[in-house]
C-alpha cells in the first residue's frame, strides 16, 4: 500500500498535467477580437501532450468543447448558426486567411488527426456548411515530440496563432501563446535524453516478458466474426445524415463444430454507391435483404452465453455495438497474431493464406474473410501459428 501511495503523481487541474511537468506557470494570456472555438476529438483529449487545451487556456475569448459534431451539443448548434463563423480546415473550397476581405466575428478550429479532424467537420451538417480558411505558415512548426503528417503541419496553439496574427493583422501580437508550448517541447526533449530513448522504447522494453497470448482462450467457446457496413464517402455531398455506418452484412463461424451465420440485412438508409463493389455482392440482392429485427433476432439465438467472438481489429464489435447488439466477450485477433509474431500481421486473408489457408470464392468478401478468420484461429489454437515459428 505505501509503495502505491508513493507512485501517485499529483495532477494539475487546470492543464490535467502531473505536477511535476505542469505548464501553467508559463502560460501568457492574450486577449482575441476573434472568438476561437475549439472542438476537441475525444481521442486527441487523451493525448497527454496535446496542446488545444493550452490554447483555450491562452485565449480568454475562446471555448473548449470535447466531441466529434456539433448536433446535439445547444451551445455550438447556435454558434454554428451565427453569421460571421468561419472553420479552418484546409479544402479546395477553402479561402487563404490572408485573401480575405474581413475576417469572421467567430472561428472554429477543430483539434484531432487529420483523419479524425476530417470525419469531424465532413460529417457534421452543421460544420460542413460552414465558410472553410486555410493558411500556409512561413515556417515549419516546433512540435518536436510529435510527428506529424506534413513538414508544413503545426500544432493545434501554433495554428491558432498563427491565423489570429493574420486575421487581425497583429504580427507576433499572438507569439506569447507559445511561450508554454514551447517550454513544453524543452522539458519532453529533455526528459527523453535522460532516459536514452522514447516512451515506445520503454514500452516495447517492459512488455518483452514471453506470456502465451493464446493461453486465455484455449478451453473457450470461440465464434469468429465479421461485418460489412453501408457507409457513404465523406466527401460525397449527397450523402444520408445521419451516416454513421450501418451492419448489412453479418458473417460468423463456431470454431468448435463449425457451424456458420451467413446473413444479409435490409439497409435502412440509402445504399452507398460503393457498397455492393467493396462487398462483392450485387446491389438487389442486398436491398432485398431480410429485415434487421429478424436478422438480429437470428443472430441472438445463434450467440451463447460464454461465447468469445474474435474479429480482425474492433470495427465488426463497433457495429454490433451500434444495432444494439453489445458483445460480451470480444478480442482483436490481429492483436493477439502481432503478439505471437512481434510484427505487424497485415489482412487476415495474407495471414491465412500464408499458412496454407484457402479462402473460398464467389460468395462475396465477408466469407472470404471467415474463411480467413477461421483458418488463423484453428492455426493459432493447434499451435502452427505460435511464438517464435515462422510462417511461410
């Protein structure tokens, strides 16, 4: 118990730092005639050095919200609605901040990867529609700790900045802001000379121990399982709102008899145009599907109390999630193949094939993928794909 009380780390409220790398103390307020509007992916919220926070921080004219749309959320649906929002996202639509006649009374800046940034503003009605401004900075950034994408990319604070000196037409009026995300940067060098190496080194170093991934399934029940989604492209402009994707397709087998659900269901939105291509599976005959309800009904008698369901990576669990269908048991088979190859395992079908699985043809890509779901589990579970032996 002492030893737990010793390794507490003291966190600051404020930035949700631990105390002993708290930025704060060199945070710099500067007052904005824009206001800034910060919506933060839940995921990049997470991220320990994420630096959208120490923006809103910096800026008293300006909001923080955690969130992947702005529907649902009172206050931002009225700004949204506001005259003189403007997003910045950069687009082929998008104005350079620095061709604009007047700047925008509100800007919404959107915090995330730019793939989540992306689903963000795309798929949100309300954020889609709204006036796009893009920038191209005059230096590269000094988000030393973090990759990014592009040598042109910036932080979410140094693009904040940034734009808000070029709306304002206020040169280094917004500098101060990066004082704490600069010192940031220092101390996360600093800290990672020390220690002779990065926080993945370290990561790899401590879970280096031999502990058989298999172990915790072998005497389960095991059903390996696979879903197809209708989904839209995000840049299509005619898309269905809402377009979470939704399960049209539901495949599963039971490791132990080898019995099988193979089942289509009834879209109940538009059919995306490249659905049946990514399915392999013609247009009709997926829109004349049986309903959802007798499917779904189906499936719950075909599931047991005790199962595990195995799927390659967390999107078919996503899905069921979504229709209602919560899983009780569910593991990322990719994880487990990484574990036992220290490597990456690409698809399931290059995985099964490798170890002489076939993989049957003609019946669309979902059986496909059974096929290869159900071949590494049989091959992970009689020990052909096991620690430290090579495939072929």
């Amino acid at each position: 118990m002492d030893s737990a009380v010793s390794e507490f780390r003291e966190l600051c409220l404020r930035c949700r730092r631990p105390a002993s790398v708290c930025w704060c103390g060199a945070l710099t307020r500067v007052p904005s005639q824009t206001r800034v509007v910060f919506i933060q992916h839940p995921r990049e919220a997470k991220v320990p050095i994420s630096t959208c926070r120490m923006a809103h921080l910096s800026l008293p004219n300006s909001e923080l919200h955690v969130g992947t749309t702005a529907v649902g959320d009172a206050r931002l649906e009225a700004l949204c609605r506001e005259e003189g929002v403007a997003v910045l996202f950069p687009s082929d639509s998008a104005v350079d901040v620095d061709e604009l006649s007047a700047p925008p009374r509100t800007l919404v800046v959107v915090d995330g990867t730019w793939s989540n940034a992306k689903k963000v503003v795309e798929k949100c009605p309300l954020l889609s529609q709204l006036p796009r401004l893009k920038f191209s900075p005059d230096k590269p950034g000094n988000y030393r700790i973090r990759k990014e994408p592009e040598a042109h990319c910036l932080a979410t604070i140094e693009a904040t900045a940034f734009v808000l000196e070029r709306l304002e037409r206020a040169p280094e009026r917004f500098t101060p802001i990066l004082t704490a995300f600069d010192a940031m940067v220092e101390r996360q060098l600093d800290f990672i000379g020390r220690t002779d190496g990065s926080r993945h080194k370290k990561k790899r170093q401590r879970n280096s121990a031999r502990v058989d991934p298999v172990a915790p399934l072998r005497g389960r029940e095991l059903v390996v399982v696979f879903g197809e989604a209708n989904a839209w492209p995000l840049c299509e402009p005619s898309r269905p709102l809402p377009d979470e994707p939704e399960l049209v397709q539901l495949v599963a087998e039971r490791i132990s008899t080898g019995e099988r659900f193979v089942r289509l269901l009834r879209p109940a939105r538009p059919l995306g145009p490249r659905v049946p291509r990514h399915l392999d599976v013609e247009a009709d005959v997926i829109e004349a599907a049986p309903p959802r309800a007798e499917v779904l009904g189906d499936w719950r008698r075909f599931v047991r109390e005790g199962d595990v369901l195995l799927g390659w990576g967390r999107y078919c669990a996503d899905l069921l999630a979504r229709e209602g269908q919560a899983v009780d048991a569910y593991l990322n088979l990719r994880g487990v193949v990484a574990q036992l190859r220290d490597a990456a395992p690409g698809s399931v079908e290059e995985m099964a094939t490798a170890l002489g699985g076939s993989l049957s043809d003609g019946q669309g890509r979902a059986v496909r993928r059974l096929d290869a779901l159900a071949h590494v589990t049989r091959a992970m579970l009689s020990g052909h794909l096991a620690r430290g032996r090579a495939v072929q």
